[in-house]
C-alpha cells in the first residue's frame, strides 16, 4: 500500500534546510531583515524536527511494550563528553 505524500518535509530534509540556513546566517552577508527571516524559518524547521524525533522515540516505546521489554535506558553519546560545542 503506497503512503501518501506528506506536505511537509521529512526530517532530513528539514534538518538539511535547517543546517543550510544556519551557514547563511553565519556568514554574515545578509540584510538583517533576511536574517529574521531565516530564524523565522529556522524555528519553524526546528519544531518540525523536534515533532518528529517525538513521534519516533513514541514509536519505538510502543514497539519495546509490545515485546515485553518496557524499560528503555537513555541514550549517551561518547562523542558528546569530548566535545566542546553545545546546541
């Protein structure tokens, strides 16, 4: 059975965009007019994201309760404790 075509954009479009928008913002070439406009966007793609990394992890809960196993333990990144960036 095809899925039906979705209006918004997947999460790797949005987070592509979203990256996309950030590089232009940070080059500072822009009106600052342009730049409200890029956050605007920016917050929007954000939000998109966000709401699909919910829908996701509550998917992945109910797949971990239907197998029995309901205890999920959280998510570190080794990467993260060596990096000096924060989001």
């Amino acid at each position: 059975m095809p899925r039906k075509k979705s209006t918004t954009p997947d999460f790797e479009q949005s987070l592509n965009e979203l990256e996309t928008l950030v590089e232009q913002m940070e080059q500072g070439d822009i009106s600052l007019e342009q730049s409200l406009e890029l956050f605007e966007r920016g917050i929007k793609l954000t939000r998109s994201c966000q709401e699909s990394l919910k829908k996701a992890e509550q998917r992945v809960q109910t797949l971990i309760e239907k197998n029995g196993d309901s205890e999920l333990e959280p998510f570190t990144d080794t990467d993260e404790d060596d990096s000096s960036e924060s989001c």
